[in-house]
C-alpha cells in the first residue's frame, strides 16, 4: 500500500535529518524534523529563502501545543474547533524546537493537522514536523502536485506518492495570532 510505504519512507528519512515532499492538510508542503536547526537550513538553501522568514510546524494533536510554547493562554482550540478550514496559530515563546525556524521574536507557526496521512506521519515520528510551502521563494505555492517546480522535488530526499494525483486546488491555511492577553488577531483569512 503507498500510503504505508510512504509513511516508513518519510520517517526514515526524517530520522536521519533529511527533506520530504508531502501532502499536508493544505498545500503540499517541503517537511523535516523541527527540532533539527540543520534540517531546517536545508528548506531555506532549497527554497532560496531568507532565514529571516520563519516556518510553521504541524502537530498531530493539540496536547503537543505546551511542549512547544511557554505562552501561558492557550485556550485558543475553542476557537478553532469552530473553524473548518485549517489555521495557523502564531504563538509566542516557543521552546524546544529549532532556533532558525522561529521568528525573530521568538514565536513560532503551530497547525493541528486533521489530515490523516500527516496526523499518522506526526505521531509515529514523535516530534513536529516542519511544513512550508513547495514553492522556490518568490513564486506562488503550487494548488496541486503537478504544479511543483522540479528543482524543488529533485532537491527533497523523498516524494511523498500519496495523494499525488489530487486535482482539486488546496489553499493555505488561515493564520491567526493568540496574543499575550488570550486575544486573537487574524493575520490572514
């Protein structure tokens, strides 16, 4: 089955601080170990990025959410719980992640994922994932795997097969920011 050789390939790869292309709950995304500041320099030589840009990760499940941040309010799965589309809550005073995927702040990106071909991979691998978008800095992020410049899939160590021939045009998630006070700012609908 592709999606369980998927999963053991993503994971090895993973393992051993590499680069996966893979579906994500939006838009295909370029993966790797957040918690490994080499991995994560990877996606910015491979995307032409400028480190200054951070990078959201993906948890599999919002009891992962403390781990990654000491900000004290998060009540903020209330809110999304309402939300169908997938969102992106910045948080401030992350921890034990990567230091060049956080902003210059000190916030970090954080996304629950529903998918389950993400879910699986998150909770098998024990750690967060990294997810940015599959697209060279400047270009706009592809709607559909097709549509992924080759210098991005000929620069991962793996594709994910899965989900591939999806043909439906995926968006980014909506982000939002949980403010120290428990307020929320939309930064993207």
């Amino acid at each position: 089955m592709i999606f369980e050789h998927d999963i053991e390939a993503c994971l090895e790869v993973l393992h051993n601080g590499g680069l996966i292309l893979y579906p994500t709950d939006t838009v295909w995304g370029i993966g790797c170990d957040a918690t490994n500041e080499k991995a994560v320099s990877k996606i910015y030589t491979l995307k032409n990025r400028n480190e200054q840009k951070s990078m959201i990760i993906l948890l599999a499940d919002e009891a992962d959410v403390p781990a990654y941040t000491d900000q004290e309010n998060v009540t903020i799965f209330d809110y999304i719980k309402g939300i169908q589309k997938p969102t992106t809550v910045i948080y401030d005073k992350a921890k034990n992640l990567a230091r060049n995927l956080l902003a210059e702040d000190g916030s970090v990106g954080m996304r629950i994922v529903k998918d389950k071909f993400c879910k699986r991979l998150i909770t098998e691998f024990g750690r967060p994932i990294v997810s940015t978008s599959s697209n060279v800095s400047g270009y706009p992020p592809p709607m559909v795997f097709s549509d992924i410049d080759v210098r991005i899939s000929e620069g991962v160590d793996y594709v994910v097969k899965y989900r591939q021939d999806d043909t439906e045009p995926a968006l980014p998630s909506t982000v939002i920011r949980l403010n120290e006070n428990g307020s929320i700012t939309i930064l993207r609908p």
